[in-house]
C-alpha cells in the first residue's frame, strides 16, 4: 500500500500506541479523584499537559483537552462568541474553511448571529483586502484555518491577527492541517486559541486540544470540574497521553517539511511530464510541504480513484458526496472552478512515512494507466 492521504488521517505512531497501553492497565483511575490510583492519574494527566506545552510554545494552564478538533473549534467560537460583549456580536470565517467548520457558521446563522465569509482568490490565497473590510468594531472573532485541508494553502494568520487585534476581536486559528507539518508556536502565532487533533501526525483518534491565551475569557460548552472548568467530562487520559507521546516525536519538523516538499515536488514534476494535461491548483501559492490537488484533463476523479485503488494506492476526491450523487468541493467552488473540472479534483497528500520508493512506484504506474483515458477524452471532446 502506497498511502498518500495523510491530511485525512495518518497511522498511530508504534511509540504512541506503545505509551497508551500501561495508561489503559494500570493508570485507569480517574484523575479527580483524590485517593492514590486517582492521584497518579492526576499526574500522568499533568505530565502530558507540560509536554504538550512545551512542544507547541504555550504555558500548561493554556492547554484544554478534547475530543478533537471539531470539538475544539466549536468550544471556540461558542465559547468566545458568548463571551463576547453585547455590541460584538459578527463572526467572520472564511470560506474555504473545513466543511464541518462552515456547517457550524450555517448553525449560528440559523440561531440568528451574522456570519460573514471572506474571499479567496482564484489561486487559493485569502483576499485581505476583503478581511480588513469585513473585521470592523462589532466583531466578536474571527475564525480561520492555518492551511486548507485541500490545496494546502498556508492562510496569512499574522496578518488577520493584526487586522482582528486593531479591530479589539478575537482571533481562532483552526491548526488541524498545520501543526505537526511545519514549526508552529502558540505564544508567536497571534492567535487567541487554536485547536488541533492528535490523528493529523500519527497520535490517535478521538482527543485533540484547544489553546486558549491566558486570560481570554470563553464560556464552557459542556459543564464540569474538569479543564479548569472550561471543558467539564472525564478527560480520556489513554489518548490524551498518546497525543502528547506524539508531539514529543515530531523531532525536527522543518528538516521533514523540506523532505516532504521535495517528494511533493518530484511527484508533480514528474506527473506533468507524463500526463501533460495535469492541471494542479494553488501550485503557486505557499503551501503545506506534502499536499497536491490536482487534476487529470477532466477524468472524473472517481475514474482516478479507481485506477489508484487497482494501484493499491490511497488518496482522495475533492467531491463531496450527497443523496444526488458528487457535489464540487466548496474550496474550488469558492476559487471560481468550473464544476467539471472540481468534480476531476484529487488529492495526494504525503507524510512523514512517504517514500522516494513511493513516489517513484506511483511515477511509473500511474501514467500508463491514465493516458489512454485522457486520449480518449481528448478525441471524443466536441
């Protein structure tokens, strides 16, 4: 198996899963409790904090843990939302955000808070002109990814920061994408809070945190003791362990950025010397080191899908699939795509585990797959 769809979810590290297993037997108290087994708890619980503050450049007491990033970016915008003063009651997202992050911004919509949706441009980038008109006085926060899930587009963070703190809002950075793919820490990035999920660079599934700046005010979403009050539920000490097992792996994440970008780079490359009709979106754009969205010609991507299964290679449709059948990404909607040419949209999203000997493998089966297709495609146009 050649696994290229790493921004959908990467495998637990073998030190991750080797980390969770004594939690899971022997430090399975609750960690409010206050006889021994709950204080040892309590301590394994505070141990993983401390690491995960360190790793990402913020104090412990700014650490909350989740269930995952979903859950994070809700406890953030709810939370900074009901905050908020009376007269700052406008949200700003943008809108190219997660598809589960913009069913949140309809849901506040339909509660009756205004939502707002800055641009992109049809390269991918964030239109600032566009934000600093949209973050005025009566903004409560902005919400805005790190780097989209699709193309790879590193968003501007410090500039909206700037714009958001003239402004006197609040800023969240939805990081799911990007930590753990290139440098990031929490104290420089100018955000208020920023969540992420530990399943995005081999941690496990079902935790994740959200860091919040010390001092800004949020109101919980769930009640309880827990979290400073701030998250209430048992925290799941077993994943919370294996997420901070995973940021302490991480290692030099510049020198695997540059790696990653090369085999990045060496996989179009050599795609459109192959198949001279690969079209790949945002490739001038500042992008995540391994992620390539593309397209052959028009072949539709459930064609190319279907190819690369017979590969034995993993990778994913920019579609979104509904009762009637494939929508056009949101994202390439947004950059003014043609639906036909969304509907050919593929993502090939590499990671820590991607090979030299991979992408060579996908370079020379790949092509001759494809070709006669798109040959066909082009004789029988109209």
């Amino acid at each position: 198996m050649i696994y290229l769809d790493h921004n959908a979810t990467t495998a637990p590290a073998p030190e991750v899963i080797a980390a969770m297993l004594p939690v899971f037997s022997s430090v399975w108290a609750n960690s409010s409790s206050q006889h021994g087994p709950g204080q040892d708890a309590k301590r394994t619980l505070s141990a993983a904090r401390a690491t995960v503050a360190r790793v990402l450049g913020c104090k412990p007491v700014e650490v909350i843990f989740t269930s995952g990033a979903t859950e994070a970016n809700h406890l953030a915008v709810r939370g900074l939302l009901a905050a908020s003063a009376p007269q700052r009651q406008r949200v700003v997202f943008s809108s190219v955000e997660h598809a589960g992050h913009l069913k949140l911004a309809h849901a506040l919509r339909e509660a009756g808070t205004v939502v707002d949706l800055i641009p992109v441009r049809p390269d991918g980038t964030l239109d600032l002109a566009a934000a600093a008109a949209l973050i005025g006085p009566d903004v409560a926060l902005v919400s805005l990814m790190a780097a989209n899930n699709e193309t790879g587009v590193l968003m501007p963070v410090a500039e909206v920061a700037a714009i958001t703190q003239a402004a006197g809002a609040r800023l969240h950075v939805d990081a799911t994408q990007f930590i753990g793919k290139l440098p990031f820490a929490f104290a420089s990035c100018g955000a208020d809070a920023v969540s992420f999920s530990a399943h995005k660079f081999n941690g496990p599934k079902g935790v994740g945190a959200l860091l919040l700046r010390q001092g800004v005010a949020l109101l919980p979403q769930t009640q309880g003791s827990q979290e400073r009050g701030r998250r209430g539920g048992t925290e799941n000490l077993p994943g919370i362990v294996g997420l901070a097992t995973a940021l302490a792996l991480l290692g030099d994440v510049n020198a695997q950025a540059q790696r990653v970008a090369h085999l990045r780079d060496a996989l179009e490359s050599g795609l459109r010397q192959a198949l001279p009709d690969t079209h790949i979106w945002s490739h001038t754009a500042a992008r995540l080191p391994g992620t390539s969205y593309l397209r052959f010609g028009q072949l539709s991507a459930d064609v190319v899908l279907q190819r690369l299964d017979r590969l034995d290679v993993a990778a994913s449709s920019g579609a979104a699939c509904s009762s009637g059948g494939s929508q056009a990404s949101h994202v390439l909607t947004a950059m003014a795509v043609p639906e036909e040419e969304a509907l050919a949209a593929v993502r090939f999203s590499l990671g820590v585990s991607t090979t030299w000997e991979d992408i060579s493998s996908l370079l020379k089966t790949l092509p001759p797959m494809l070709a006669p297709l798109l040959h066909e495609e082009l004789t029988t146009a109209p």
